[in-house]
C-alpha cells in the first residue's frame, strides 16, 4: 500500500505539579474514530487552513507556527483547556464558538486576548510511514497547564479526559485498562523520567526537533518497530507484534 500524503498536525503535552511527578492531560478518542479510536492520546488534531491563514500574521517559520496555533485551538475544542492564550486560562464561549465553525482569531479579538505561542516548546515530531491509516506529521509540544484548568470532554471526538502521570497511563496500558499507540508510548517513556516541567523543557531544548519515522528491523529473529537512539527516548526499540500502530 503506498503512503498517503501527510497531513500536518499538532499535539500538546499540557503538564501540571503532581504529587511526586507531574501529571499530562490526556484524552480518550471515541471507537468510532478513523484514526486511534479508543485511545489514549495528548490532545491535538491537524492543521486547518484557518491556522495557516493566521500563521501568515506572525513571525517565524510558518509551518510551526500555524502548528502551534492548531495545538492551542485543538485542545481548547478538545478539552476546554486554553493554553498559549494572553491572559491565560479558560475563556468563557470560547469552546462552543470554536466548535461552531468561528475563527480563533477573530474570537481572541473580540475578547481582547492574544495568542502567546512562545508557552509552546517544542519536543518531538513524528511522521511515520509503511501504516493503514491516514499518515500525520504531528509535531509535538510541551505546555504548561493554566492554573486552575480543568478539563471538560467534549462528547464528540473523545469520551474520557483525565489528569495522570506519565508512569500511571504506562502502567494501565501494560494492565490492558488502556489502550496507547507506538508513539505515545515512546513519548511517555520520555516523560516519565522528568520530575518536573522545567525538567521536560530543559530536556527537549537539549535534543534536537528531528522527525521520527519508525522502520522495522530484524532483532535476534524478531521484527522491531524502532527510532533513533539519539533523540532522548529511554525505548527505542519494540517487538513489532506487541506495537500498536493501528
């Protein structure tokens, strides 16, 4: 099967202070979703031409910043949560207006807010190619979590919002009580080994923003789904029968 054409999308790591390890906000797609149904993913989606039309009005490189502003419109329709917003935190209307087809822009507007892109640090970015399923070229960012923000499902695109360790989905995904893709899974094997945000953010400013695309290689008689070694992930390697790529 040949590879689809790429779709540029954006994801966001929105941390929070925990009890002994900082805790992600992590959503659960609906089943019924094309693409990861049932799963626990960050939240994010792809980039829509209103994000490219707005990116034209910053500077910078283009392409990451219409991704950084799908990121912050995506996990507000996602989750309610307003990251990368001046002032920051939850604006009221906001969601429901942005689900109803508004602009983001014009919205900020209208509110007197601006977009604060520079809360965004980039981490990862992941195109992986060889898999049934649309292919996306989802660039990853870290965001710390407004204060006070709490999530709300929004009963469409996913069924389940949640506050966790990156060790706490790990664990539930090995007890089979969540299910996680290849490259969530690697991403928070990364993550459990920060103690902090600023921990997380000093990491991805030291490696390099490469993308990762998976290749299967044969390891002592047994396929592996793996990445490159040099990019801060912990596992860069897994048997390709237990990776879930959908």
């Amino acid at each position: 099967m040949a590879d689809e054409e790429a779709i540029p999308a954006a994801t966001v790591i929105v941390m929070r202070e925990g009890a002994g390890a900082p805790e992600l906000l992590m959503v659960e797609r609906a089943a019924a979703m094309s693409f990861a149904g049932g799963a626990l993913v960050f939240p994010g989606g792809r980039v829509d031409p209103g994000d490219v039309a707005l990116a034209a009005s910053h500077a910078g490189d283009p392409d990451d910043i219409a991704a950084r502003i799908a990121a912050v419109r995506e996990t507000i329709e996602e989750t309610g949560v307003a990251i990368g917003l001046d002032p920051a935190g939850t604006m009221p209307g906001l969601r429901d207006r942005l689900h109803a087809g508004e602009a983001i822009g014009a919205l900020l507007e209208q509110a007197g807010a601006t977009l604060a892109l520079d809360a965004l640090i980039p981490f990862a970015r992941w195109l992986p190619r060889g898999v049934h399923h649309k292919v996306f070229d989802t660039r990853f960012y870290l965001a710390r979590a407004p204060q006070g923000a709490e999530p709300v499902v929004d009963g469409n695109e996913n069924v389940r919002v949640l506050w966790a360790s990156a060790q706490a989905v790990l664990d539930a995904a090995d007890r089979g009580e969540a299910r996680i893709i290849f490259p969530t899974r690697r991403n928070l094997e990364r993550l459990a080994g920060f103690a902090s945000f600023e921990q997380a953010a000093a990491d991805a400013r030291a490696h390099e923003i490469r993308t990762v695309t998976p290749w299967v290689e044969t390891r002592g008689g047994v396929d592996h789904l793996c990445i490159p070694d040099d990019l801060g992930y912990p596992v860069t390697a897994q048997p390709l029968p237990d990776a879930v790529r959908l």
